[in-house]
C-alpha cells in the first residue's frame, strides 16, 4: 500500500530530475541556480522520505544510501548561488556522495536490476568526472560529455525508484 510518504517521495523525485535536467541545459545562470535549487530541496524532501521508508522496512544499506544521497545533494545546493565556477568545491563533494549513494542504493536486490545499472553507470561518470576535476581538469557542472553524461543515467534511476513507489501500490 503506498503511503503519502511515498507520493511525496515520488513527487520530489520528478521535480528534482525535471527541474535538475532543466538546469542543465539552460544558457541564463540566474534560471538555472532556481532550477537547481527547486530540484535539490525537492530531492533532499524525497531521499528523506526515502531514508525513513527503508530504514522502516530494515533495509539499513538501502536507507543509509538515501542518507547519503541526501547529504551530497546539500552540499551541491550550497554551490548554487555561487555560480558555476565557485560552486565546483562543493559540487565535487556532492556528485562524489551521490555516487556512493547510488552503489550503496543499489548493492542490495531491493530494486529491479535496469535500476541497479542505471545507478551503477550515473556512479562511475560521476566518479570519473569527480576525479579528473581533482586532478586539475577544467569542468564545471554543465560540462559535456562529463559530468553531463551522468544525469541523464541518474534521472532514469529516479524513474525506475518513482516506479517501485508507483506499483507498491498495486
């Protein structure tokens, strides 16, 4: 049976994909801190959520992952208003947390295993990306092909934990 915990969850999983991929790719820097900011309180909400739901049902990797998630998506909201360049300390840290999220996320059997991979791949570019960018490469949030190449990844795991909230319900 699904919860208002889990519409809530799924709710701020939808806009923080929409409204992050939408940040992305838009040219005005004052859009683009709104829509990162309205996605990563709408993320912090759903992992929240998320925590409570499967530290719940027992799944402590599963539930520390999502707190894990949560604290790199604060770390990456404290960059916005910084703008791009100033914001690349915290979103190293951020995108560094979300990849470990996601494997802790998805080492477990707990969610469908397309969403494992999806995960599994977001992780890796984000990795990879976190580290050139240590390693003194120039790249900022919106850089292509990396980091970009992971949000689309990222999003399509979103999809697939909305859908395991979705068809709980069922």
């Amino acid at each position: 049976m699904r919860t208002t915990s889990d519409t809530v969850a799924s709710l701020g999983l939808a806009i923080g994909g929409t409204f992050g991929l939408a940040g992305t790719f838009v040219s005005s820097a004052s859009l683009r801190e709104t829509l990162w900011t309205i996605d990563g309180a709408a993320l912090v909400v759903a992992t929240a959520l998320l925590t409570m739901k499967y530290q719940r049902l027992g799944n402590d990797c599963v539930a520390a992952g999502f707190l894990t998630f949560l604290a790199g998506e604060t770390l990456l909201m404290a960059g916005n208003a910084a703008g791009l360049q100033a914001s690349v300390p915290s979103y190293v840290g951020g995108i560094t947390l979300w990849a470990a999220a996601l494997v802790m996320v998805s080492a477990p059997k707990t969610f469908a295993l397309w969403m494992r991979l999806t995960a599994g791949v977001a992780a890796m570019l984000f990795v990879v990306s976190a580290c050139m960018i240590l390693w003194g490469a120039p790249l900022l949030p919106t850089s292509a092909p990396l980091p970009a190449a992971g949000y689309p990844f990222l999003v399509l795991t979103f999809v697939g934990w909305i859908w395991t909230l979705v068809r709980a319900e069922r």
